[in-house]
C-alpha cells in the first residue's frame, strides 16, 4: 500500500487576532524557550517526567498514524512511521529523527534537539509513546548514547528495556549492550 509523503505545508498556523497557534487543526499549542522546558523537565518527578513525555509522543504518533490513512499504523511501512513520525517531531521542534540499525536493534537516532543533553529522557518518552501510539504495542526506549548534537534511542520491549537500562547504569558501554541483546536474542546468554 503507498503512503503519503509528509507535507508540513500549512501544518502550523498562526491565529495572531485571537493569540493562538495550532498544528494539524488540532488544540492550541504554545511557543517556549527549550531551556525553560528542559529546566522544568529536570526538577519534575521521575513519574511526571515519564507521563509528560508520554503523553506529548501520544499527541505526535496520533497525528502521524491519523496521516497515515487510520488510528493506528502498524501496516504502514517503517520507512513511511519514520518519515511522518520525524516530520511531527521536527514541527513540534524536538529535532531531525532517522532510524538506523544495528545488527536487528533498532535504534531511533534525534538530532538537533534543542533540548540538549538534559532532555535525553523526555526524547526517550515522546518515541515511546508516539511509537505505542502508532502501532498499538507498548516499546521500551532507552537512551543508548549521545554524540555532540545527536542522541541514539534503543526501541525494545518494555522487559528488555529495563534490562538494557540496568546494563548501562552498570557502566557497561552501549556496544557491549547491543552485543547483550543480540547474544540473549539468540539464546547465548
């Protein structure tokens, strides 16, 4: 089945008689400095973190799947969730996203993301939720690492996630994570 190519054309509109902005049609939105978010993102409860980004990955995968000719998008290809998953995330701001693989992990890499280092976490949900969002599966995403302006996220299952998160609180290095994974998925370890 084809998919539409993201188009951004028109997506975010200016209301300036009535003080409001919008994206897709939908509530009203806002403009914030990404520090003053990251600043609020950092001294929020770990269960508020987690349900804030959540819910916002919830808003961006409900838009790309809607796009995506239905409510979910689990028949749509990884290349078409990719690019209209990327597209929304760049609207809202949150930077450039790709998809890269390593060896079967997928690994969601942002770049750009105003949000720096200190909003890893916050990526971490809104790919989480948007990705529960689109294909109707709860995922795991874990910050795997993070280069100068690009910031790797791991997509697993939420029990696999938790162990990969272990390992790397462990101090074990990203690679020796994926060599984990990878050994466990063919029953080495």
């Amino acid at each position: 089945m084809d998919y539409p190519r993201f188009n951004p054309n028109q997506s975010v509109k200016f209301d300036l008689a009535s003080g409001a902005i919008s994206v897709d049609g939908s509530s009203s939105r806002l403009l914030v400095p990404a520090d003053l978010l990251t600043e609020l993102w950092t001294h929020a409860g770990t269960d508020l973190q987690r349900d804030f980004g959540r819910r916002l990955g919830i808003e961006l995968g409900r838009r790309a799947a809607e796009r995506l000719g239905g409510n979910r998008a689990e028949s749509a290809s990884l290349e078409a969730v990719v690019e209209h998953l990327g597209g929304d995330l760049a609207l809202t701001g949150l930077g450039s996203m790709q998809l890269e693989r390593w060896g079967r992990a997928l690994v969601v890499a942002i770049d750009k993301s105003p949000l720096g280092a200190a909003g890893d976490e916050l990526l971490a949900a809104v790919v989480e939720g948007a990705l529960q969002r689109m294909v109707g599966r709860d995922t795991g995403v874990v910050v795997l690492n993070r280069d100068a302006s690009l910031v790797r996220l791991l997509v697993l299952s939420p029990a696999t996630a938790s162990r990969a998160r272990g390992w790397l609180d462990e101090g074990l290095g990203w690679g020796d994570v994926l060599s984990r994974l990878h050994a466990d998925a063919k029953g080495d370890a």
